[in-house]
C-alpha cells in the first residue's frame, strides 16, 4: 500500500495547490456533505484552485453511508464525465472521507483522491490510514478495501466550528492514541482544557496524535500485526454503535470507541493486569465527558452477536486489543461470552447504569 502524505497545515491553500499539482488530473471533483457544504467549501471556493471543480453533496451524518449514497457518488462521477485519470476532493467528516474514499477505490478501478477532513475524528483517525468504507446489513464499516488517499490536509482551523459532541467524538479517538503510546502522551490528554480550547495546543496534539497513527500503520498497513493496536476500544464500541443504529438512537463513532474503552480496559485489567488507578483516571474522564450509552442485561446476547460480526475476528472468536500497560500492547486477545457478559457488568455498574 502506497505512503499517504499526510500535511498539517499552515496555509491550506498553499498546501492544496501542492496536492494538486502532485495528483496530474482530467477532470477535478469535490465531494462534500450539506453541512461542509455550507461551512467549509465557500472558503476553499474564494480560491482559483476549484473554481473548475464539479460538486458533490450528499446527505450528512453516518445514516448516509451507505450503499445507496456511495452509488449516487459513482452515479455523479460517471454522468459528469470523470475518468481514471480524475482526482476527487474530500471535504468532510469521517463519514465523507470514508465513503469518498472507497467511492474513489472503486471507480474505475481506482482514482486519485485527496482528503480535507474537517472534524477532530477524520483529522486524528478516519481519514488517515488509508481505510475506505461503508456500513452494510446494519453493520460499521462493514464494506471497505485499504486505498490511501494521495495526501491528507489537516486544517485545525475547521476545529474552531466544531460543537461539543464532535469535539469529545475526536477526541476519544486521540485518547486511545494516547492509551497505545505513552504515560506522557496520555497523562496530556487527560490533563487538557477541553472546556476553554487553546487551539494551538489542540493542533500541537493532534499533530501529536496522527504521528501515533501513522508510525503503526506504517509498519503494518494491511493490520495483520500491530495495527490491531489502532483496534482499542472498538470491539465492543461497534457493538454499541451497531445496537445504536438498530435502535434508531444512532451516536457518535468517538462516544461509542470511548465506551469501548471503559469495556475494554476492564478486560485489560482482569485478563493482563492493566494498573487499576490507569483504568480509574481514564474511566473518571470518560464517564465525565461522554455521558452514558444505556442498555439493560437482557441486551448482551445481542451486543455479543454484534461482536461475533466483527472484522477481527477469526474462525467465530471474539478478538480484542488489550493493554497490559499504557503503551504495552496485547493483540489477538480473546474472551469467552461469559467473560464478556462480565465486562458489560462491570461497564453497566461503574457507569451508573
């Protein structure tokens, strides 16, 4: 899999003319959804640069990654003239730069395509790494394939139009970088002003954070081996996601991961002896910040079925990535159900439930 450029940005424009000019193109498209249409593609439009472009806008939010809508992407593609040797510009959120992208690996059989990611989440996780995908038969990400964008611009000044539920969305993905990383790393995230954001500081961490990223992904870009670590917390957080969505209570990708967290640095703890006072600070910020997703014990057959679908897993056994110690990483680890009910147990009283 090919290196993505990934660029944290002092000028956007500079930095966009430059990915431009790397990626020779026929025809230039932009893909945006109805918010980032509205907030962010009218500053990029004051600029030359895409005063040829050809907009797309589909429907915001992660309902709209779908099947139907990644169609009406190649749809607009195909009647408006793009060619393999086209380059489409995602503008968005992790739902835009996921469905994009695959909608780009699968074109033609792959064109070129840029990222702009305009929430905390895309900045530090959807949009780097070179994951493409949709939701499919009621399951997260459930249709995919690895295709790196050519580059990824992070512009922190889109931060700045964020409210609070993306915000803390983001930024659990940044407190599972710093959970895989470092005592240090962790401890600043935990420590972090998130009600009076000093901006600066937020793009120094998130600099910080997709750094995380990028070294594992660099080591293992098709996750056979230690990108698995990059897998903390989602087990069961898509299990809490899927459930969200069949229950038409959809929540947001960050709240579920971090309650995977709180799930799976308990199993952490029993199973490979995660420090007990670690789990404790991180818990104490999650269940400050993230409030609570709410489901009663006649709920984990079906929170367990969910994570028998997930990705990980091989031959019908439930994967997860577990931490013996911040930065000491455990991948392949398994549970059985039993345990596993234990854990919703624990995640069920320590939140309140």
């Amino acid at each position: 899999m090919s290196k993505q450029e990934v660029i944290l940005c002092e000028s956007l424009e500079t930095s966009l003319r430059r990915a431009i000019e790397q990626c020779p193109h026929d025809k230039l498209f932009i893909l945006t959804d109805e918010h980032t249409r509205s907030l962010c593609l009218p500053s990029l439009k004051e600029t030359s640069l895409l005063k040829e472009a050809v907009e797309i806008c589909i429907g915001a939010e992660d309902v709209h990654k779908t099947l139907d809508t990644l169609a009406s992407v190649w749809l607009a593609l195909s009647t408006q003239g793009a060619t393999r040797h086209s380059l489409l510009i995602n503008l968005g959120g992790g739902m835009v730069t996921d469905l994009g992208g695959f909608a780009a690996a699968t074109f033609k059989r792959g064109i070129a395509y840029i990222n702009i990611p305009t929430t905390l989440l895309a900045m530090v996780d959807a949009s780097v790494g070179g994951k493409t995908g949709i939701n499919f038969n009621g399951l997260k990400n459930e249709i995919g394939s690895f295709f790196p964008a050519n580059s990824v611009l992070l512009e922190t000044e889109f931060l700045r139009t964020l409210d609070a539920h993306n915000f803390f969305s983001g930024y659990a993905e940044m407190l599972k970088h710093g959970l895989i990383s470092n005592v240090e790393h962790w401890a600043e995230l935990l420590s972090f002003d998130t009600v009076n954001i000093d901006y600066p500081a937020l793009k120094r961490l998130v600099g910080k954070s997709v750094q995380v990223k990028e070294e594992i992904v660099e080591q293992d870009p098709f996750e056979r081996n230690i990108r698995k670590a990059l897998n903390l917390g989602h087990t069961v957080g898509h299990a809490f996601e899927s459930m969200a969505l069949a229950e038409n209570r959809p929540v947001l990708h960050g709240y579920a991961v971090a309650w995977g967290i709180v799930c799976e640095l308990y199993l952490s703890h029993t199973k490979v002896g995660f420090p007990k006072e670690k789990m404790r600070q991180t818990i104490r910020f999650i269940k400050d910040n993230y409030g609570v997703f709410t489901f009663d014990c006649k709920k984990y057959e079906q929170l367990y079925a969910f994570m028998t679908h997930d990705k990980k897993n091989t031959s019908g056994t439930i994967n997860f990535t577990l931490l013996k110690d911040i930065g000491d990483i455990c991948i392949n680890q398994t549970a059985d159900k039993d345990t596993i009910f234990d854990m919703l147990d624990f995640y069920r009283e320590c939140m309140g439930i």
